[in-house]
C-alpha cells in the first residue's frame, strides 16, 4: 500500500483538498482560494516562491505555478527571452515563462488526471519539489542575465554544475 493511501481513503478526496493536507503537514503558508484552488509560501535558498495548484473538472488536469517576482532591465529584456529558451530546453518537466504584466517568472506544469483519477501524495510533492527545485536552479541563471549583464553560457554552466552537488 502507497504511503498517501495509508493517511486518504483517495477516491473521496478532491485533488486540492490533498494539496491542503500536504500544505499543512509541511507547515506552509496556505490560502484555499477556492474548491479548486490552493496557493502557498514555499521558502527556498534564493527566496520565497508562490506555488498555486489549481484543479479543472473539464479537462481533468493539476495544474502548478510556482513564481517569484522579477523586474529586470528593460534593455535585457531580449537576454532575458534567450535565456529563458535555453533554460527551457533542459527541463523535462515544465516551463518557465516571464509575465511581463505581472513582472513574475512563472514555471508550469500539468498532471493530466483523465478518467477520474486522483493524484496521489507522491505525484503532487515530485509536482512542488520540482517546481520549487527548478526555480532554485535557474533563477542565477536569470539574475545573472539581466542585472548581471554576463552572457548566457557562463551563467548556464552554473546551473548545470550545481546539479551535481557540492564539495
């Protein structure tokens, strides 16, 4: 038996109402905007990221943004767009994309949940950790871009070797 199906009895729950618990238990800052939606504080290295998990009956999907504010210079907003395709390129799941309205970096993802499935507790932390992982990983990559003004593949190296743990 899954670790979530020993605290859930799954098909009677809603996918935020799993999301809330969760929220809980790590002892985030949490708001339930609504049946379908959630959105917490979630603290990292570099900041505090917003992290909305929104659910669609229509189109059965989870849907995360995890975003933390951004404003960079106007003049290296184009670094910025290069930046952001490169970065993108290397993950596998989800996707970053600047609102400019808003002056948030966004990274996306859904979990497409057809024929009346429930995300398990599992599928919702690996959706938050990677989000918040991700966000921990590039946001030097975009920091160094734009008020940097260092070129791009310096500030990608960074990132990458990262991934590899430290000394």
């Amino acid at each position: 038996m899954a670790f979530s199906e020993t605290f859930f009895d799954l098909e009677d729950l809603h996918p935020i109402d799993i999301v809330q618990d969760m929220a809980a238990t790590q002892e985030w800052e949490f708001d339930r905007i609504g049946e379908d939606q959630i959105s917490m504080a979630v603290e990292g290295q570099w900041r505090t990221y917003s992290v909305t998990l929104a659910w669609s009956d229509v189109d059965e999907t989870l849907r995360l943004i995890c975003s933390f504010d951004m404003e960079p210079p106007v003049h290296r907003m184009s670094d910025l767009y290069t930046a952001l395709n490169e970065v993108n390129d290397n993950c596998w799941a989800g996707n970053f994309t600047y609102w400019a309205d808003q002056k948030s970096m966004v990274f996306r993802y859904g979990l497409i949940l057809t024929g009346g499935q429930i995300p398990s507790l599992d599928q919702i932390d690996t959706m938050i950790s990677t989000a918040v992982l991700s966000s921990e990983r590039y946001y030097p990559v975009f920091q160094v871009v734009t008020w940097g003004e260092q070129d791009l593949k310096p500030a990608m190296q960074v990132a990458i070797a990262a991934a590899y743990g430290s000394a």
